[in-house]
C-alpha cells in the first residue's frame, strides 16, 4: 500500500486506479499466494475491462460511459461484463476490495502489548507520511482525476459505502464481533472515512499534500483522540 518517496505518476488508467486505491491489480502472484492459470486469466480480465471502463470514466465521464461502449471497447459482451462486474460502478471501484480488510489485516498483525487502536493510528500515520491515496493525502495528477470522479459522481459514493460497510464487518471480526466491536468498527471506519475525504478536498482546493500533511495530521491525532476516549474512557 505504501508509495515509494519518489512518487512517479501514473502512466495509464490502471496505473491511475492502483495509485488512487494504493493497489496493484496486476501484481504477479508470490510463491506463497500462487493462483492457478484459470484464476490469472479471470484476474487479467477484470483488469483489462476495468482499464477501458476507467479509461472512458475518465475521459467523458461515469455518466456519459455505456455499459455497452465498455464492453465492446474491452471486447466482450455485455453478459459477459456482468458475470465478471454485477454494476457498472463496480468497474471503477472493485480494486478497493483489496483494502475491505485492511484495518482488519493491522488489528490482527499488531505488535504484542499494542491496542487496535494505536496500531490503527500507527498505520494511518505512516500512510500519511508515505502519501498514500487511501489516506486522501496524493496529489499525483492521475489520483487526482481518479478521485474527482470517484467523489463527483453520486452512484459511485453510494458504492463505496457498500465497501466501506464489508470493511466495518472485517474489522469488528477481528475485534471479537460482540456488539461493542461493532459498534468501535462503525466509528473508526467512518473516522478513516472522514479523514481521507478532508484531506482529498483540501488538496482538491490547490493545495499540494506536503502543505496539507501538517493538518492531516492534526486531524487525525484528533480522530484518534475522539475515538479513544469514546472507546476506552
């Protein structure tokens, strides 16, 4: 998830999505996470229909884009894009399933004697300081772009909730799934949630994310402290 300091730009629509949701979609399997050739073939697919339905989204807008003119630009039919895509939104975000779990994923990597709560805001630190797309703090052109589309266009925010609530029930998992877990996930998501949405705005305004990371950090020293003396006071 973490960007390299050098922050190069992305050089096409996938590379603008893996960017912007701190992915990489076509990551070539590790020996420990080998995937079989059907499975690589189905994984290429969502990435090649993905790539021409953001290419479109990007050039003309999400609205203006036809299922059927991203089929056919991906070369395949529209039953076809559906098996593969159950909505249209979902082309532009399924990548952001990789991070459904990623809260989850550091409370349950912690470091022994560590809260969640700290190794949550340990992570959303470091994320700020290496300018990762997820904590809203990039202003790389291309994330950029992919992120006004993303918050401008109202079927794609309602779509991304329905993320954001499988990343709430992922983490209220790892922290023990009684009712007060729930409820902890539900206000941690939705304070990461805020963050990064404050942080994409402020930049969005012209600002650049180095004069934007001394108030992202603030802010989220303030989220934590909200959360920790509303959960654990």
């Amino acid at each position: 998830m973490v960007m390299s300091g050098e922050k190069p730009g992305p050089r096409t629509a996938a590379d603008a999505t893996d960017a912007a949701t701190g992915g990489d979609a076509a990551a070539p399997a590790s020996p420990r996470t080998s995937m079989s050739l059907r499975e690589r073939k189905k994984q290429l697919t969502y990435q090649a229909v993905s790539d021409a339905a953001i290419s479109l989204f990007l050039e003309r807008g999400f609205d203006k884009v036809s299922v059927a003119e991203i089929a056919a630009a991906a070369d395949i039919s529209k039953p076809t894009l559906f098996r593969y895509f159950p909505a249209k939104e979902d082309l532009a975000l399924h990548r952001f399933a990789d991070h459904e779990d990623e809260s989850a994923r550091v409370v349950a990597g912690r470091a022994e004697g560590e809260s969640p709560l700290d190794a949550l805001r340990r992570h959303f630190l470091d994320g700020l300081e290496a300018r990762d797309p997820v904590t809203g703090l990039c202003d790389v052109p291309q994330v950029l772009a992919f992120h006004r589309l993303l918050y401008g266009t109202p079927s794609l925010v309602a779509r991304l909730y329905a993320y954001q609530g499988r990343s709430e029930a992922a983490l209220a998992r790892a922290l023990g799934e009684r009712v007060t877990d729930r409820l902890a996930a539900g206000q941690i998501i939705a304070v990461l949630r805020i963050l990064a949405m404050e942080n994409w705005q402020r930049i969005s305004e012209g600002r650049s994310a180095d004069q934007v990371y001394g108030d992202a950090v603030e802010a989220a020293e303030q989220g934590f402290v909200q959360l920790r003396s509303g959960l654990e006071g």
